[in-house]
C-alpha cells in the first residue's frame, strides 16, 4: 500500500504548484489578502508546507487507497481553479461586471471544470497532439519458473487459465483483420474493458516474445507494444525484462501516465502475480476477483 501511495508523488508535487499558483494569482490580483500580523519568513513557508500535506497530500493518500479512479480529481479541480482565477479580473473587466454573486461563482466553477476535464481527459482534445509515447524497459527477479512466467504472461489461448489477468478471454479475430486473435481484460470498479486485436510478432517459448495491440472500438486502452525477454536465474527462478510503449497517446492520457506512473504500477502487478502475493497496485484493484 505504500508503494501505491508513494507512486502519487508526482500528482502530489503538480497539485502543490498549482494551488501555490492558484494562490499567487488570488494575491496579486487583489481578490484575497493576507492578514496583517503575516510576514514572509520561515514559518510562513512551513505552515503553507503542512497546508499543501493537508489539502493535496491526505486527498491524494485516500483516493490512492480507497478509490483510484478519482485520483485525477486532484489535478482537474486544481487546474480549473488557476484557470478561473486568471481569466476572472480581466474577464469581469470587459464586461464591466462587479463581484460576482455566490451563485454565479459556483455555476462558473462548474462549468470550469466540466470544461477542463472534457479537454484535457475528454473528447474535446482527443484528436490534438498525439504521439508515441516512449518506451520504457525493466527489469525484476521473481520466484516464478522460467516455464511459469511464459505461462503467466504469454497471452495464448491454450494456457489462458495461468495468464496474469484473471477472467481473461482470448475471442477470434474479425476476418478483416490480420491479428491472431482478440484479447479481453475484463475490469471492476467502473473501469473500462479492455478490448484489443493482438498480432504475436515474435515467440520464443519460455525465452522471449513480442506482441502489438490494436484497440477495438469502446475499448479504454491506447495500442501498444509489449516485449518480454525470461532469463533463468538459480533455485529455479526468473529474471524478466519488461518492456512497454504506448503508441498514438493523446496529450492527456500521457500526463495522467505520467502522473501515476502508470509503468511503475504494471511492473508491481505483474511481480505480485509471478509471485503469488497479494496485488496491492492499481492495475490490480481493477481486476476481478477470481
């Protein structure tokens, strides 16, 4: 659980600047004020320490344990709130509008937010800005054979009930596509399924192997490219190299990977499944119950 939590550090970091921004636009614009008795020093510094541990850092911690899939929450509602206070002097400027009343304020902060999160998690900006992701490799012993890890982590029908996702389906490929077969990650919690042509690029039982993934329409994964080399270690264990790339990733599907170190996370899940313990990572907490 606390490597979970530790993983969130740079959704942590990010929620920081933006409420310090958010703060620093509030102060020069003249629409708060510090008290009087306040002087810059030290413990003003500590004390906007412990209020950026309370107000991000206990979020981020129980959204972290408790429920994953609201943690970009944290930078959405941030986010917003920079934007609104950098548009909202000048933009009441023009128009020539006094203060808002507290009505109005709540109906624009929603609104912000609704927008923010349309453009930047959303469709809006789906299309915009997209790229290769690059790849990223590691390595890990585990206590599976050689043998055992190819079974766990070749996806292929004929070992399907040793593969690492539980629940797992290998489907028939459309006759239009030139795949092997279509893989199906069933997921829990709200997430979507995962829904993807695979073609196997290359094989070597128990050695090495390399596949692409092309997802199929409603599927909530991006294409990738999946390489995994298994080294014999002594006393019958493994030493895996992982390798990942995502391909044609939109602008904000890579800071949210980037945010929750999402390649960290999948190596965590996949050495808790070779190794027979409890997956405590994220990828994990979505996955059926066996």
């Amino acid at each position: 659980m606390i490597s979970r939590i530790a993983r969130q550090h740079r959704r942590f970091l990010l929620g920081s600047l933006l409420l310090t921004l958010f703060m620093a636009a509030m102060l020069a614009q003249g629409t708060m004020e510090l008290p009087s008795d306040v002087e810059a020093g030290p413990l003003m510094a500590l004390a906007w320490v412990i209020t950026l541990i309370l107000v991000i850092g206990i979020p981020v911690v129980l959204f972290g344990l408790l429920m994953p899939a609201l943690l970009p929450l944290v930078e959405l509602w941030l986010i917003t709130l920079v934007f609104l206070a950098l548009i909202d002097a000048p933009l009441r400027s023009v128009l020539g509008l006094g203060a808002l009343p507290g009505w109005a304020s709540c109906a624009a902060l929603v609104m912000g937010f609704v927008a923010v999160e349309r453009a930047l998690y959303g469709p809006w900006l789906n299309r915009v800005w997209r790229r290769d992701m690059a790849r990223k490799t590691s390595r890990f012993i585990t206590q599976a054979s050689p043998e055992e890890a190819w079974r766990a982590l070749f996806p292929d029908p004929a070992h399907i009930d040793h593969f690492y996702w539980p629940e797992a389906g290998f489907l028939a490929a459309p006759q239009s596509s030139h795949a092997d077969f279509v893989l199906s990650l069933p997921r829990r919690g709200g997430y979507k399924n995962t829904l993807a042509e695979v073609i196997i690029e290359a094989a070597e039982p128990e050695q090495y192997f390399r596949y692409r993934t092309k997802p199929m329409p409603g599927s909530g994964d991006n294409a990738q490219i999946i390489e995994v080399q298994i080294i014999p270690q002594s006393n019958g264990r493994s030493m895996i190299t992982y390798s990942e790339q995502n391909l044609d990733v939109a602008f904000g599907k890579r800071l949210f990977f980037y945010l929750s170190h999402g390649f960290r996370d999948t190596l965590a899940s996949l050495r808790a499944r070779l190794d027979g313990r409890k997956d405590r990572s994220i990828q994990g907490q979505q996955m059926l119950r066996p």
